[in-house]
C-alpha cells in the first residue's frame, strides 16, 4: 500500500511541473524614410558582430581543447586514486549490506515467531505486545549501511573539453541585445513577450 501511495505521489507531482518560459521580441519597423536607412546600419553591425563573435568562440574552443590536453593526465591520476578509495569503500559497503540483511532476516523470522507463538491474553500486564504488522519495516530496518554513491566519473578529453569551453568561452557575444538598443534608435518598436520554452502541456 505505501509503494502504491508513493508511486501515486510522484505522478501527481510531476503533474504539478510549472512551465517555464523565455523572452522572445516583436519587432515593428519604424515608417518609411530614414528610419529603414538606420536599420540597414543595424542588420550590418549584427552581422559583424556575429561574424567577430563566431572567430573569438572558435579560438576559444581550439584553447579549450588544448588546455584540456595539458591537464587530462594530471586529472587522471587523481581520477585512478579516487577509484580504488571508491573501491575499497564499495567492497566495505557490500560486505556490510550482506550481513544487515542476515540480520534482518533473523529478526523478522523472530519477530514473527514470538508474535505468534506468545499471543497476548486480555489483561496480561507482563507480555510483550507485537503489532500485527509495522507500517515502516521491522524493528532495526533504520540501522542499514549507507552506501557510498556512484563511482567517480573518468575524466576524458571531450568531457574536459566541454567543461572547459563552459567556463571561458562565451555563449552569448551581446549582439542580439545591441541590435534591440540600434533597432529602437532608429524609431523601430522592439517590444518582448514571454514564450514558453517547457513543460507547457496541452
């Protein structure tokens, strides 16, 4: 019954995912004359700016790799050490997780055998009282060894590289929202409205 009432209570929850949601713009043009001259300037310098943008992440990306290379086997030695840390506590953690449920076996068979073999009379005040059955495990269920996690991740040199690349180099130059400022100098209307990127259901 309570995995019933668990497996329920996720469902609801992952029902109850709000959406989220990003800024997008609408652009209404300036009227005709100089106004459209001006955006002609501001289509050019978002262009440049893209293309300038596209070189710096490009040299960025080649830096990233390379420093990546330099570093990979420094982090692979530490990598080797925490594995076999990681090892040796997995192997403590096995070996205790078999003798908890040697134990609990135990417990559960006598636990079950005084209940039933020493039913309590009405108005016996010197009996031990065992519920029919416990709502959360027998008694000691708590007491079960902790494990110690996912093995550490083997660094590799995409995975450095990508790391890398996510804190240097840039994901966004600045153009869009410098053509938005050129856009609205030149008489244009830039106005932004909220569009919902997921979990937007139906």
């Amino acid at each position: 019954m309570f995995r019933y009432f668990v497996f329920w209570l996720v469902i609801g929850l992952a029902g109850c995912v709000s959406p989220q949601y990003q800024t997008a713009y609408r652009f209404t043009p300036p009227p005709a004359g100089a106004g459209k001259v001006c955006l002609t300037r501001c289509d050019a310098s978002l262009a440049q700016c893209k293309n300038q943008c596209a070189a710096k992440t490009s040299q960025c990306l080649a830096k990233a790799r390379s420093q990546a290379q330099s570093e990979l086997p420094v982090l692979l030695g530490a990598w080797e050490r925490e594995i076999l840390v990681w090892e040796k506590a997995m192997d403590r953690y096995e070996t205790e997780l078999r003798f908890w449920e040697m134990e609990m076996r135990q417990r559960r068979l006598m636990y079950d055998l005084q209940r039933d073999l020493r039913p309590c009379r009405p108005g016996e005040r010197h009996c031990t009282r065992y519920p029919r059955r416990p709502h959360f495990g027998y008694p000691g269920a708590w007491d079960r060894p902790e494990s110690p996690g996912p093995a550490p991740k083997r660094p590799t040199l995409a995975s450095e590289t990508a790391r890398i690349q996510a804190e240097t180099c840039p994901n966004d130059c600045g153009c869009d929202a410098s053509y938005r400022q050129c856009y609205a100098s030149c008489g244009g209307n830039v106005q932004p409205y909220q569009v919902c990127s997921k979990n937007c259901g139906g």
